[in-house]
C-alpha cells in the first residue's frame, strides 16, 4: 500500500502529543471566537482551515516513526 494511505497505531507519547495538538486548536479556535465573533461567513471558513490544519499536524505526528507503536 502506497504510504500516503497507511493507517499508523500511535504509541502513548503520540496519543499525547495528539491530545496536545487538538487542545491548542481548540484554544486558538476559542479564542478567535471571542475577538472576531463566531458567525459569519468567514468564520466559517476559519474553522474550515484550522481544522485541515488540525489534521496534517495530527498526520505528522503519526507518520513519525517515534510516535508509532
């Protein structure tokens, strides 16, 4: 199978780094939310992008060969 498509067990520190990961967006997400407001067309799009984002930075921690069990 081709390594873009490979599904990767993390090990305890990568479910933490993960976990790590998800609440700064969360954070970042939350805070935004207070400055900008959470309606709206382009908040929209804001949570559309952080939560791609949230997902290749979560990819990069599982394709991290120490991160894998």
């Amino acid at each position: 199978m081709n390594e873009a498509f490979e599904a990767h067990k993390l090990n305890g520190d990568g479910v933490k780094k993960v976990d790590k990961v998800r609440a700064l967006f969360d954070d970042f997400l939350s805070n935004l939310e207070i400055e900008c407001g959470s309606d709206g067309r382009e908040m929209a799009i804001v949570r559309t992008k952080l939560e791609e984002a949230s997902f290749f930075a979560n990819k990069a921690i599982s394709v991290f060969a120490g991160n894998q069990s």
